[in-house]
C-alpha cells in the first residue's frame, strides 16, 4: 500500500500546477501550486496598519469586482490565480475581501489582533522562486514635484495623455486598431526625441498634460503615478493610462532605454489596478501593494513581517515588473516633495519581508462572528 500512495505524494505538486501567465496575461508556462505556498502560523505580533485603511480599501475592491463584472469584459486581474490550485481561488478572495469590510465596521480592533488573526484566517506562507527565502519588498511612492503647462528651459518633457487617434475609443476599440494607431507606433526614445513636438513625426498628435524634468519624467513612468502643482497653484494627480504594449525589460536598468512608454490621465485620487471603463481600486499608504495579479489575483490579503514589524496589505495593484514575478511586492508608500522625504518615511520597513497569503475561514467559533454589534 505505502508503495502505491508514496508516488501520488510525489506527483502532488504536478498535479496542482497551474498555467503560469506573463505579459498581458498569456501563457509562459505552468507553475506548481505547492511550491509557491505552504500551510504555516502567522507570527504573533500585533499588526500595525490602520483598519480604516484596511477597510476602505477592501469596501473599493467591492465595487470593482462589482462594476467589472457588470461589464461583461474579461479582466485578467480578477483570478484566483496559481493559489486556486490549492482551493485558494477567487470565491476565497472575495470571501476575505467581504469579511474584512465587515471587520472594520464592526470590530475594527481584532484585525490588530494576533489571536484573532492566527483563528479566523487561513495562513500560507509565500515561497518566493528561485531559491530565495524573502519576498523581496520595494517601496514605491508618488512625488510631489512642481511642473508647468508649456515647455521651458529647465522642464523640457511631457507627460502625454492619449494621442488623437484614440481619445474616444475603448480599450477593445483601440486593441482591435493596433496597427494603425499612434500608441503602439512610437517607443520610449521616439517620444523622449520630440516625435510629438513641433517638427516630429506626430507634432500635436498627443496632449502634453504637464512638463517635467528629465529626472521627474522618468520617476512618474517609474511610480505609475505624479502629482504636478503648477505655476498658478492648481494641482494634478496623473496616473498611467494605456502603454505602448512594450513589455518591460528588467535587464535593462537605465530607464531612459526603456521602450516601454506610458500615456496618462488625470485622476481624482490614488489608484491602484482598474480595466477600463471601471475606476481602479482607490489605495491607501501603507496598506497597498503592487504584485503579480496575473498569477497571484486582485484582492489577496498579504501580511508582511517586515524589519518595523506586522503589516496586513492588499494586492491593489500591478505593473510591467510583476509579469510575470513570483518574488516581489512594491509597497505603496503615499505621496512625497523628494526621495529624502520618502526615504526618511520608510527606510524602516526594509528591503525583505516574510509574506503570508491570509483567507477567511468562515469559522462558527464566535470569536469569528462579525455581524454582532460592538
């Protein structure tokens, strides 16, 4: 008997793989699911990120899962992912996404709560690929930075919003145009060279909606979002809108080589993931991160045991870095006048955490209810 069973031990983590997306969502391969999480106690600290933030986030995951469905669109984002192989699958995710909007209208302190934690979540610890033994944890943030409306000496380079072309199109329409329209045309270098710009190729095609340095140029199309105040005092959040379909290069480490160029758009608030037409997941410092949704999902609860302690966080966001990448997560920060400032912030939290995937239970036991009034 033991000789029939041991082989189907073995096979276990081959028959729970998954297919293993990169770029735009397309298969790269498969990925066992038992390699990537492992039953495991969360560490009993207290947990240090607000419940209001916490809470305001998950109720926005709500509404996005809600109004993304109502399209009818497919999003790729709104997955279980590779962790679906192990029952960990998008039903879960929202189950968690619900119980801790619940949480924080009811009993906001348990989720501060390490007893709590360890009895009414189910608790995977994430193994990062290759070999390492941390998740490696970035910060990313969004500057402050002064900007103008018309090009000068000192801030020669646009932030452009869509071009012309395609201004009035869905996302579908423009895809289903790719090779004619204007995004797709141009890289990185071509609209750092003026392609846009009295004399280029497409002079006026696109709108400059701020001018940047070279260096504030870069960091907004590194951080995904800026916020420019401008002469007359008005202020602008402006956030990644459609790429030019490049994918990222992480050999490459000078960001001006880069091909990969984004168009951006006014927004109202921070904001994390979001298909169009639906508005992306409104962030919170500190209580967001950006990661593999692919492969991961939109909405995970991730807690950090980071070098300043227990973090609880949702997976709110992407980016060209994390398509695929089973090792890393980028920390939203919040917004900063310069990287001193920033730095001086969150240097605490260090460059590695310990990462756990958390899941309602759905327990009776009655420490777990959260209808109750306080």
């Amino acid at each position: 008997m033991r000789l029939r069973v041991l082989p189907l031990l073995l096979l276990l983590p081959l028959l729970l793989a998954a297919t293993y997306l990169g770029p735009d969502a397309k298969p790269v391969g498969t990925y066992a699911a038992a390699t990537l999480l492992r039953p495991a106690a969360l560490p009993a600290l207290p947990q240090k990120t607000p419940a209001a933030d916490l809470g305001s986030i998950a109720d926005d995951l709500l509404r996005y899962y809600a109004e993304q469905e109502a399209t009818g669109l497919p999003d790729p984002s709104v997955t279980g992912g590779i962790p679906a192989e192990m029952g960990l699958d998008l039903a879960k995710i929202k189950a968690t996404v619900a119980a801790v909007a619940a949480i924080t209208k009811t009993h906001p302190e348990r989720l501060s709560d390490p007893a709590f934690l360890q009895t009414c979540f189910e608790t995977h610890a994430w193994v990062p690929d290759g070999g390492r033994k941390q998740v490696r944890l970035t910060r990313y943030v969004i500057y402050s930075v002064a900007g103008s409306r018309v090009p000068t000496a000192g801030q020669g380079y646009a932030v452009y919003g869509l071009p012309e072309d395609e201004a009035a199109l869905t996302l579908e329409q423009a895809d289903a145009k790719r090779a004619e329209i204007l995004r797709y045309r141009y890289t990185r270098q071509d609209v750092l060279g003026g392609v846009y710009r009295a004399g280029g190729a497409s002079a006026g095609r696109a709108p400059p909606l701020a001018w940047l340095t070279l260096d504030q140029h870069e960091q907004a199309l590194m951080q995904g979002t800026v916020q420019v105040t401008f002469p007359d005092g008005a202020a602008q959040l402006l956030n990644v809108h459609r790429s030019n379909g490049i994918p990222y290069d992480r050999s490459i480490k000078v960001t001006t080589q880069q091909a990969r160029y984004w168009y951006f758009r006014a927004i109202d608030r921070v904001r994390g993931w979001g298909r169009e037409p639906v508005p992306g997941v409104t962030m919170a410092p500190m209580a967001a991160v950006a990661g593999d949704l692919y492969n991961l999902g939109l909405g995970r609860l991730i807690a950090l045991k980071t070098a300043d302690g227990l973090r609880l966080v949702w997976l709110a966001d992407t980016g060209g870095a994390f398509q695929p990448n089973l090792h890393q997560l980028d920390l939203y920060t919040g917004i900063y006048p310069d990287f001193d400032a920033f730095q001086r912030a969150t240097a605490a939290v260090g460059d590695y955490a310990d990462a756990f995937l958390l899941h309602w239970r759905g327990s009776e036991d009655p420490v777990c209810r959260i209808t109750s009034s306080r």
